[in-house]
C-alpha cells in the first residue's frame, strides 16, 4: 500500500513538472523566436534570458485548529532594467518557480510594451484559498510578506493582485510591510502593493482595469475591421477578476456571452448568460459558478469547440494546446489569462488564420492602472473614476496602435509585433547604460 501512495505521489510530481516545464518553455520559445528575428544583441540575448533573482521562502503558519502548517512561497524577479520589479502574486497549488519564472518574464515584456517605467517579477504560494479560512489566508499573507522581507518595496518589487488574490491580499500585505518601518516612514510606503482597496491608498476602477483593457483591444480590432460588438457572440473561460469584468464591457456594449467555464462547471445558454447575476450566484460560493440556474451545464470537453465570435480564455496558463487548438470555432482569441495558448497551440491556430491578441497587450490594462497607483500614492493623489478609466483607456489605446503598426510593418502576427516592440525598448536601455562594471 505504501509503495503504492508513493508511486502516486511519484506520478503526481512529475506530472507537475512536465506542466510547469511547459509553461517555462513556452515562453523561452516565443522568447527565442523573437530574439532571431530583431536579431537582438547576443550579449543582452544572454541577460533576458535568465531571471535576475529567484527568492524561495518556506515559513510556518499556526492554522485555525491549533497546528502549524510550513508553507512554501516564491518571488521570481525577472529583471529590472526599466524600473522595480512589478507584478502579481497567485494564491493556487500548482505554482512553483518555474511558473513563476515564465509569468515574471511575461512580465517583463507586459511593463515593457505598456511603455512604463518597472520590470518584472511574479510569485505566490502553494496553496489552495478554498481549503483556508478568512483567517487562515490573512496569517499566511503577513507571514509571507514578513518572509519576503525587503525583496519587496515601493522601489525595489511591487506585487499585485493575481490568479486567487484580491485587494484584501494586499491590504494585509500592505499593513504588514508597513508595520515593519519605523513610525515616520510608514505612510511612505503605501505602494508597495498595488491593486490595494480603494479606502487603503487602492485606485479607482483598479477592479475593472484588466477586464476593461481585454473589452478594449477586441473593440478596437473589432472596429478596425469595420464591425461592431454588438451582436457578437464570445465564450469566457474562467469568472475570476479578469472575467467578470470583461464580460461586464461586452455585454454593455451589446454583444452576448452564450457560454462560460470555471474549474467546477461549464455554462451554456445561446440567447446569453447575464454576467451580473453570475457574478451574484459565484461570489458566496467561493467564485463558483457551478448551480446557476440562468444556463444549461454542458460538457466541458466541448467548451473550446463551441461556435462563437470570439474566445476569452481567462483562467491559467496552458488551455489551448496541441490537442485543442484544432477544435476551436471562434473568429478572434482575446488573451486574458498570462500564457493560456502553447507555442505548438498557437502555430495551430494561426495556420487557421485565426488572429490572437497577445496576454502582455490584452491584459496589460491591470499593471497600466497599478502604475496609475503607485503614481497617485507616490505623489499624494486621490483620483476619480472617471479620470483614472480615460487614462487607461488613453494609454492602452496608444499601446494597441503602436502593436497593430508592428503587425503591419513587419507582416507578422500580434504576438511577435508586441514582443518586438517590449524586447527592443529594454535593449535600447542596455545598449545606452552598458553593463556594470
Ligand atoms: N497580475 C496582473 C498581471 O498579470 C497584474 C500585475 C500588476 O498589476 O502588477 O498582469
């Protein structure tokens, strides 16, 4: 019996590792690519290549029944060549270094192609929120933040909400990286997180950010080929943050989300599932969609392969894939999750024309309006809602032109065009400053 568990344990763990392993060479692949093609400098080549720090901290957690948990966090930082490290942490059981290796170098390029002045990094903790209490999950995040210690700062590394976190994650980070300065320095720390809750230095409308930038770039593609959402069909895959609120924009400007699938159900409904009362029968039950009575529950082999307008995955990384990718019916692919497509995935679907746009520009309106954050702590402000959604708007638009000139001018497809731009602007930095000593 025991031989048996650990054989299991055995297959599970290597299991594991193929997946993370597919995640890192993915981007290493798409990396590769891209580096031939500008014929980036062998020398900076060798730089982006690797990550700058890996910080792996194992810490002790007292659980609500009176035992101590040993937890294990990560924070990889990429590089930071442009400014601090930035980007989220993830709260799920698969996350290890080398998902995070691949998410903070997909930062990296997100930062970079947003045209703001921070690098890139990505963490979390092997954990699953839904096996935690409320007050569980707040010990396990100051303890980690204490953890991490200096790694992380206003300017040296600045997380964020990700997959499983939210503005209350942050908070708790907040209030515990501040509790370790000294009286009168404290209130000088506020963005040392971002995504933070608006009565706690958060930003206006940092809630909506990511899903409103994933409705923009499809309303700006849709547009440059003369059409419209209203009317258009399209399939979400995951109802988190990233999810919610881009079906929010779709359905408002009149297109109909006629399926939608979580890690606990797939939902179908062809006259259009109402993404606000989803959103009421998912948030008591732990984000679930699973039992809501607006939709039919279908299979969720056949998610990918239901006929629709336009696909948004928006869940984790590595869901269209070899076997997959071949199945899908759906006209444009608007990237909300980091990495959801395989290289072999997508050389699939470009082959069937099907265009793609890129997660570091289809989901870069979330870190366009953590740096609005960061700057209004930084200089005191307080903006509004209405202010803060025309700045994003404004930025991500001109991000958007400038990838859909790169498409033209170089006759490839959305994701080398934004890689290029976000690969090149960090070689003009190396090749100005040199490399120390
Ligand atoms: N986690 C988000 C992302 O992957 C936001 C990162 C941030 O705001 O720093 O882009």
């Amino acid at each position: 019996m025991q031989n048996y568990i650990a054989k299991f344990i055995n297959n599970m763990n290597q299991i594991k590792e193929k997946k993370a392993a597919t995640m890192y060479e993915n981007v290493m692949q798409q990396y590769e690519q891209v580096a031939n093609f500008i014929e980036l400098n062998h020398n900076i080549k060798k730089i982006l290549g690797i990550t700058n720090n890996e910080i792996v901290v194992n810490f002790p957690v007292k659980m609500d029944n009176g035992e101590v948990k040993i937890f294990t966090g990560y924070r990889v930082q990429h590089n930071n060549a442009l400014g601090p490290y930035k980007g989220g942490l993830r709260y799920h059981p698969t996350i290890d270094v080398n998902d995070a290796r691949a998410l903070a170098m997909w930062m990296t390029w997100k930062t970079s192609l947003a045209g703001l002045p921070f690098g890139g990094a990505k963490g979390g903790i092997q954990l699953d929120p839904r096996d935690h209490s409320l007050a569980e999950l707040e010990r396990i995040t100051r303890r980690f933040t204490y953890a991490l210690g200096e790694n992380i700062g206003p300017d040296q590394d600045i997380p964020a909400p990700d997959v499983n976190t939210n503005p209350q994650t942050m908070a708790w980070i907040l209030d515990t990286y501040m509790s370790t300065k000294s009286p009168s320095s404290r209130s000088l720390n506020s963005h040392v997180v971002t995504g933070k809750p608006v009565g706690s230095g958060g930003l206006e409308g940092r809630d909506r950010a990511t899903g409103f930038g994933v409705f923009l770039c499809i309303k700006l593609y849709l547009a440059s080929q003369g059409e419209s959402l209203s009317g258009k069909t399209f399939i979400v895959q995951g109802f988190g943050n990233v999810g919610q609120w881009a079906s929010h924009f779709m359905v408002e400007e009149g297109a109909r989300m006629i399926a939608v699938q979580d890690a606990h159900a797939t939902l179908y409904h062809a006259k259009g599932i109402d993404p606000a009362a989803l959103q009421l029968h998912s948030a008591p039950r732990k984000g679930s969609i699973a039992g809501f009575t607006g939709a039919e529950e279908i299979d969720p082999s056949t998610f990918f392969g239901l006929a629709c307008d336009i696909l948004i995955p928006a869940a984790l990384g590595n869901q269209i894939h070899l076997d997959n990718a071949g199945s899908i019916e759906a006209r444009l692919i608007a990237e909300g999750a980091n990495g959801p497509i395989t290289k072999d995935g997508e050389e699939i679907l470009l082959e069937r024309n099907i265009p793609i746009i890129p997660d570091i520009l289809c989901n870069s309106g979330g870190v366009i309006g953590s740096y609005f954050e960061w700057l209004q702590n930084r200089h005191g402000e307080i903006w509004s809602l209405e202010e803060v959604m025309q700045k994003i708007e404004k930025k991500l638009t001109e991000n958007y032109r400038k990838v859909e000139g790169a498409v033209q001018e170089h006759g490839v497809d959305w994701r080398m065009a934004a890689y290029l731009i976000a690969i090149k602007r960090i070689e003009l930095a190396y090749t100005q400053r040199g490399i120390f000593p």
